[in-house]
C-alpha cells in the first residue's frame, strides 16, 4: 500500500531534522502522487513568476507570463532529471533564468513598446517629406552634370523639351536621348541604393 503525501509529511514533522516542503513534495510527485504535485505547482508559480519578472524586466508582463509557462513545463518534462537528495529550488531557479535568456535571446534586440502609450505625440507633421529632396539630390549628384541639368529642367522646372533644348544648345532628339539614358542611369542607382 502506497505512502500517502499527507503520512510522509507527518513522518517527516516527527523528524529532527526538516527539509524544505517543496523537495518533499517533487519527490512524492516523482514517485506518483498527483495530489503533491498539484500542491506543489501551486506553490512554485507565485515565487517562479516573481523570478521571472525580476530577470524579465525588459520582455513585457505577457511575454513573462509566457516564459513563466515555459518554465512549468520544462519542470514537468524534466522533473525526472532532478537528484531527489540536492536541493530543489537551485534547480528550479536554473530553469527559470535559463528560459528568460531563451526569451531575450529569441526576441533578438527588438525592444518592445507600447504605441499607445505615444500615440498622440508620434503623428506625422503635414507636408512634404524633408527627407525626399536630399535623397533626389543624391542620386541626380552621381549622374553627370549635364544629364542632372536635364533631369532638373523637366522634373523640378516643367520645361519642355524645346526650352532644355535651346537652353543648354542641344538639339531636341538630343535632350530626349540624354534624358532617357539619366532616367535608365537613376533606376539603377535606385536599385542600389535598396539593396
């Protein structure tokens, strides 16, 4: 007939010397008693999800919640691993600060904060974008001086292609020839500058 839980804690009181409840519970639970081990996932989580968020701080409660889970269950898939004459709670703070340097190591150094904590302070001023102008201007710098006149003449002045042409002495097949090669030479610059 098997020992219940509840006679291996009286046996235990009568004893001298008094180790720490939750060893006593693992091992009863190692050994089958399902009652114990209820017992003693109760009183692992509040302390273990204290743990986790002290060395979580910077994952965010769902995601210590979420390492917490982790933790339970590796001591469930594991729970045979443990040495029943060590000390249990070394182990079982072993588990939990490796599963949040899992956590951390699997967010990367993504940082996440909540957007509507900033939402009103992070909308848009309206207008053109400050940044388009200097990146057009970067790209017409690496074509030749004359094809970024051209480029310049039709995109930012409107100039047809009569006005460029008597403007810079060329001929109107010319600036058309000229400007097709800038716009091809632009493309590919811009493709660069994506990869």
């Amino acid at each position: 007939m098997p020992v219940t839980f509840a006679r291996r804690v009286a046996n235990r009181d009568q004893n001298l010397h008094t180790t720490d409840p939750w060893e006593d519970l693992m091992r009863a639970a190692i050994h089958g008693d399902t009652a114990a081990y209820r017992h003693l996932l109760q009183a692992i989580t509040p302390v273990l999800r204290r743990v986790v968020q002290a060395r979580g701080t910077g994952l965010g409660p769902d995601a210590c919640e979420d390492v917490l889970q982790d933790v339970l269950l590796a001591i469930h898939t594991k729970r045979h691993t443990w040495v029943e004459t060590a000390p249990l709670r070394p182990w079982l703070y072993a588990i939990a600060r490796h599963k949040v340097v899992d956590a951390f190591r699997a967010r990367g150094r993504r940082v996440e904060v909540a957007i509507d904590d900033f939402a009103d302070g992070l909308a848009a001023p309206q207008g053109p974008d400050p940044l388009e102008g200097r990146d057009m201007e970067t790209m017409l710098n690496a074509l030749d001086p004359r094809a970024a006149e051209i480029v310049r003449s039709f995109g930012l002045r409107g100039e047809t292609t009569a006005e460029t042409a008597a403007r810079l002495g060329m001929t109107e097949g010319a600036v058309r020839v000229a400007l097709h090669r800038a716009l091809r030479t632009l493309a590919q610059l811009r493709e660069r500058m994506i990869e």
